[in-house]
C-alpha cells in the first residue's frame, strides 16, 4: 500500500513482475531498469505559481535502479516551462534519502545531490556504486524559477535511460507522469486540490500606485510611486508609466531617490534617473537584476528547511494550501515633476508596462493629510 503522507521512506511489497501493467504491457513482462517504473507523480507547492516554484517528484521502480558496468542510468523530467540553464539541490523528507547521493547533476557523478535544468528538461545521473532502491516510494522536491509567461497545466514526462558509455548501445522508457492535484506529496495534508505541476502565473505589478505628497506647488509637483512584482525585473528592463497629461516634458530627465522595503536603497538596482518620451510617458530603468523574496506565510515542513530550505525556509503553511510567496522587494520612489501650462485633472489614468509583464492601471491613492506624507528619506 502506498502511504503517501509519511516523513520516513515507505518500504512496500515487492511488486511482482508479472503485476507491472504499466503503459499496456501484459502479464509476465520481466521488469528492466528503464521499463520498471510502476509510481511516477509529480506536484507544485504552490497553486498559483509565480517568480519561483516548487516542484515535488515521487518515484517508485520495480527493480534497484543503479549505474554499473558502464551502463550509465538517467532519469529526466521534460514538458515544464523552461527555466533556463542552471543546476538544483535536491531536497528530501529524509536527511539519509538515498537521492542525495545516488543522483548527480553531472554525467561522471561528480555533482551528487543536485540536478541539471536545461531549459524545460530537469535531468539526473545515477552515480556509480549508489543504488535507488526498488519497492520503496522516494520523494525529492527542487526550486526552479518561473518565466515570465503565463502556462497552464503541461503534459509532463519522465524518461528512463541506460546507455553503455563504450557501445552507446541501451534501453529508454516514457512515461506521463500523474499530476498530484490532490496534494498527496509529502509536505502538505490532503486538503484543497492544487494547479499541475508547472502551472505558472503571468509576470504582474501585484502593486503599482502614484501620488502627490505634499511638495505641490504652482510650478511642481512632488510624487511617490510604488511598485511590488511577483516575478524578477531584469536588467535593463524598461518599465513604463504612460498618461501623465499636463506636466513640462523639457525636463528630459526626472531624478530619482528610492526605497525598498521601507528602507533607503543603495544598491543602485535601478538607474538614479527617469526619462521622458513623447508628452505624457515617463520611463524607468533597471540596472541590475532585481531578484525575488519569498514572503513566509506560515510554518514550513521541516524538511523543507533543510540546507537552506526550498524557498530559504520560507515556504508557507503545512496544513492547508502550502503556497510560495514571492515578490520582489517593496519599491517606493520620490521625485519631483514640473507642471505644464494646464492643470491636471482628477480622471488622470495611468498604465504601468514592461516587457513580458502583464499591464495595469495604476491605483492613484488617497491624497494624504497635509504633513503626513513624506518622500523615501
């Protein structure tokens, strides 16, 4: 029987060859490494996916899986949305999961414990002399970062392959993988059904407004802006504020100062400068890539915590929907603009853009009491 909730590896009965059934084979089909698979789910952690997520695997085989002889064995994960080319720790319920050391990011084992992203493809290699146990259900779960582009519900496959590294000579199995909308994963109880796996919400401004604070004058105006995204800003990211009727655009450049998070930023991710373009646009710049915080909304499973945790020990509740949070940090701008001949009027409507983020209005605020609104110090 599966038992799908525990922390511990859950050693099973042995499944007879003659009982693997899988993708339509008969009765008395003898079970190999590749074609042994008889448990292949997969999950996301959080229902409605942004800049990161977490995926969780479960696998069982019918047979040890192992590299010997030179006959190298991978298992790869593809049909994901594409999350670039980098390398991932594998996280385990278990600190003695034999994962850790029987998978590696590379081909020779000698990146044990993490797996290759290619894009939409997550591989790992099977090192030499390490076995991943058969009849026993293992679960990893690893952190990717989403793109920008919205993905609903892919087909997602995993692919078992042995290959001779002198002949080239071997075997591969597919198969469609089970989307765990059920949350039967280890790390969350069964409650509300989640997304598939690889579900990913489009780029947006979660926050985008634009007021005056009290530095207006005939001649000027002084403005705050914030801004909250749920995916990274890039470098070199144009973001784009439209609508501004009625203010001098000869000041070609609007001087900036910021804070993010409530505090004064000096780490110049965004160019100290504003520009102009045309009558009633205002642009502005990233400068280095504005990288993601996730936000803890409960208790994490605590072996998600582990070496740095799934989302820096900052994923959200255990009972429930386990949802990733996560943001870029809270920015709030200061800067002054000169008033043109005519004034501005109360139906202003400004649009907030970039490229792959998804545009909004902007939320003009409440005007502020007169002296208790201030700009980023």
């Amino acid at each position: 029987v599966f038992n799908d909730g525990d922390e511990a590896a859950v050693t099973t009965t042995p499944v007879p060859p003659e009982t693997v059934f899988d993708e339509g084979r008969k009765p008395l089909f003898t079970a190999t490494m590749a074609g042994g698979m008889v448990r292949y789910n997969i999950g996301q952690l959080s229902p409605a996916s942004t800049g990161a997520n977490g995926i969780c695997v479960t696998l069982q085989t019918a047979v040890d899986l192992k590299t010997e002889n030179g006959r190298v064995t991978s298992l790869q994960i593809e049909g994901l949305p594409s999350y670039g080319d980098l390398t991932v720790p594998i996280l385990t319920p278990s600190a003695a999961s034999p994962l850790l050391t029987a998978l590696s990011a590379k081909l020779d084992g000698s990146s044990p414990g993490r797996l290759s992203v290619e894009g939409g493809k997550i591989t790992g290699y099977l090192v030499s002399g390490r076995n991943v146990n058969a009849s026993t259900n293992h679960t990893m779960c690893f952190k990717v970062f989403n793109p920008l582009d919205e993905f609903t519900c892919p087909t997602v496959r995993l692919k078992v392959s042995t290959s001779s590294s002198s002949s080239g000579e071997g075997e591969e199995a597919s198969y469609t993988m089970v989307q765990d909308v059920e949350r039967k994963l280890r790390g969350y109880e069964l409650s509300e059904r989640a997304a598939c796996a690889g579900t990913v919400t489009r780029a947006r401004f979660a926050k985008a407004t634009f007021r005056s604070w009290g530095n207006v004058t005939d001649s000027q105006t002084g403005v705050i802006m914030e801004l909250l995204a749920n995916n990274q800003l890039k470098s070199n990211l144009v973001i784009t504020v439209s609508g501004l009727r009625g203010y001098a655009t000869e000041q070609s450049k609007v001087a900036l100062t910021y804070s993010a998070n409530g505090e004064v930023d000096t780490s110049s991710v965004f160019k100290d400068t504003a520009e102009w373009s045309g009558s009633d646009t205002l642009l502005f710049t990233v400068a280095k890539t504005v990288e993601l915080v996730v936000r803890r909304d409960a208790e994490s499973p605590p072996w998600l915590e582990a070496a740095g945790g799934l989302t820096s020990g900052d994923a959200a509740r255990r009972n429930g929907i386990l949802a990733v949070e996560t943001f870029t940090p809270f920015f709030e701008f200061a800067f002054t603009l000169w008033n043109g001949d005519k004034p501005q009027k109360d139906d202003m409507q400004l649009t907030i853009s970039a490229e792959g983020y998804a545009s909004r209005t902007m939320d003009m605020g409440r005007p502020a009491k007169e002296g208790t609104d201030t700009p980023p110090a």
